[in-house]
C-alpha cells in the first residue's frame, strides 16, 4: 500500500523539480527518479505527456498504471475477502483489466496506427488498479 502511494507522489515531485529548475540547477534525488523511471519505462518523449515544458518522468501508459494504483490499494483495503475468493477474483479481474492495454497494444502492432497518449493512458488505468489490487490482496490474505 506505502509503494502505491509513494512512487506516484515520487514521479510527481521529480517532474515539478524538473518544470522548476534547469538541467544543472536540479536536485539530484529527482534526476535518480527519473533514472529509476528509465530502467522499467521506454520515456519516450512522444509517448509521453509533457506539463509546464517538462516530460513527464514515465510514459503515457506507465503514468495510468501508476496512478491508478493508489486509489484501488485504498479501496481494497476495505475489502477483506478469503484466500479463495481472493485467487478467483484475481485472475479473472487482472484477465479483464488488461484488454484495454491489450487493444491498443494491438492497434500499434497491428499497423492501424498510434492510439493518443490520452488513450494509453486511459487504457492503463484499469490495469494499474487490478495489480494493486492483485498485490495488496496477496499481502493481506486472510486465511
């Protein structure tokens, strides 16, 4: 839950330091997030949003991702269930989470074109919740 919470709050802090300051002028901890944000995101500057002339430090659909991953850790929380009901539910929701990302994975490699980084990252959302979601359950099972 602490993780979901505070890599987005991360992202969101080393972006506002790099809208602030100039390339030498900014804090070495938010250049270190945004090397960290390299090594599991592409940060590719067209596929990634940009606010007050900085990019943001992950793409469109890692931005969806990790977004949603606080909000579904917190409403989860509420929501204690059983060991089985847990693993059913898991399966089938991370199953149906992932066919929007699915779709515009499909739409790029399948050559109809590239879906807007609005639509990456919309797609992304339902995904990011059900890993939280996935993640926290399997922490607090309870058995």
């Amino acid at each position: 839950m602490i993780g979901s919470l505070v890599w987005p709050l991360l992202l969101g802090a080393a972006w506002w330091d790099h809208a602030e300051h100039q390339a030498g002028d900014r804090s070495v901890w938010s250049v270190v997030v945004y090397m960290a944000a390299g090594r599991v995101c592409h940060q590719q500057p067209e596929r990634s949003f940009h606010s007050r002339t900085a990019q943001w430090p992950v793409c469109a659909r890692c931005a969806g991702l990790y977004l949603a991953a606080p909000f579904a850790a917190a409403w989860f929380l509420r929501r204690r269930r059983s060991a089985t009901q847990i693993d059913r539910a898991a399966y089938r929701g991370m199953a149906l989470a992932a066919v929007p990302t699915v779709l515009t994975l499909a739409w790029e490699w399948g050559g109809l074109g590239t879906p807007t980084n609005v639509v990456r990252f919309l797609s992304a959302l339902p995904l990011g919740a059900a890993i939280a979601w996935a993640l926290f359950t399997v922490t607090h099972r309870i058995d």
